[in-house]
C-alpha cells in the first residue's frame, strides 16, 4: 500500500482519477497476491452497480471492502473520521470521495455531503455503506442501524445490498488468512419509495439470508454451529 501510494502520488495529488486507480490497483494486487500466497480465491456476483446508487452491504473484514471497490467504476465510502488520519489510506480516501463522519454526528456528514454534490464539488458515484456501522464476525448478531435509512431516504437512490462471508477466510483481527473462495454476492435491487422501517426491515433480510447462505456454502452452518 505504502508503495503504490507513493508511486500514483504526482498523479493522485491533481486528480481523482489518478487517486481512484492506485486504489484499484492495490485491489487487484491483494486479490491477486492472496490467490497465490494463501490459496484464497474471490468472486464478485450479481449485477455490479453502476451510476448513482446506494450500496449496503454486510462488513466482515478488509476484504470486502477490496472486493467491492475493485469492480465499481466510482466507489467511495461513508467511513469514521479517524482513517483520515491513517497513512495513506487516509488521504487517498478523501480524494476519491469518501465522507468522514464522527460517531452521533452522522446527519451532519450526510447534509454536508449532499450539498457538495449539489454543487458539483463531489463526483457522482457508488456511496457504500456498512449499515452495522462496523465490522461483523460471521455469526455475530448486529442491527443495522439508521443512517443507511437515512441515506435511502435523503438521496432518493435505489440500494444495491450487497451480501459476503469474507470474514470466514480474512477475519476482521489478526493476520490469518485462509485457503476458499471468498465471495461478494449483489443482490436485487431496492428501488426508492420504502418507508424507513421497512427498507431497514427487507435490507436486513436480504443481506443477511444472503450472507448465510454463502457462509453455508463455505461450510459454516450458522444456525447450528455458531448456536
């Protein structure tokens, strides 16, 4: 990471674009080194998102956050405000887009980001949130939280959820990585118009049947062996 930063700097400093493809490229390289070094392969299914939309998706390690961006022409992220101070990803992160936001001042970030791209200071692009707010072991119980509502609501877009089991090859601690095929599945999806409980009601439901199903096609029955 810290080489590519360097290396796409000249060109990121004076442009998103450049900024967006060293990210893309440290993508594909992690995707390709992790095949080879550990045996773990990744895939991307369903429809990639394109235009302006909203993804939702479940958040298991760093890796899903690789695969996603890796396939989505204009990726940026809704992220806590504390990575902008990390190395690197920190200021690549801004360039591209991302939106830092404070925990219990999300509204804020999200009037703020909406203004910019109003006014044309923002790129139009795929918003990725994590509606759990942060990273979720496989089996792991957690709601999903408000601010995905919010965001369906105030961009009036339509959400891609977007399902994984990630977490089982690339935990979100440690640096243990596993042979399998770890998976990014898009799901259908939710156009416009829900009402705040029951987007964040069929969102939960469709991200997490997904995500169990992958896990359980990985080999982990949820139910019975995290019970």
């Amino acid at each position: 990471m810290a080489v590519l930063g360097i290396v796409f700097l000249p060109w990121a400093l004076f442009s998103a674009r450049g900024a967006r493809a060293a990210c893309k490229t440290f993508c594909v390289w992690v995707r390709f080194t992790a095949r080879v070094m550990c045996g773990l392969r990744t895939e991307l299914r369903g429809e990639v998102p394109t235009g302006e939309v909203l993804i939702a998706s479940k958040h298991q390690s760093f890796l899903d956050i690789i695969l996603i961006f890796s396939v989505v022409p204009a990726g940026k992220f809704i992220m806590k405000r504390e990575l902008m101070f990390a190395p690197v990803i920190g200021q690549y992160a801004l360039k591209i887009g991302c939106v830092p936001v404070e925990r219990g001042k999300r509204g804020q970030a999200i009037a703020k980001m909406l203004r910019d791209v109003e006014q044309g200071s923002a790129e139009p692009g795929q918003l990725i949130i994590y509606p759990q707010g942060s990273r979720i072991a496989p089996g792991v119980r957690a709601p999903f939280k408000v601010g995905a509502a919010l965001l369906y609501e105030q961009t009036g877009q339509t959400c891609v959820p977007a399902a994984t089991n990630v977490g089982l090859f690339w935990p979100r601690k440690g640096i243990l990585r596993k042979p399998g095929l770890a998976v990014v599945e898009f799901l259908p999806p939710i156009a416009p118009g829900l009402s705040r409980e029951d987007f964040l009601k069929r969102l939960e439901h469709d991200v997490e049947t997904a995500s169990n199903r992958l896990m359980l096609e990985a080999g982990l029955d949820v139910e019975k062996d995290l019970a």
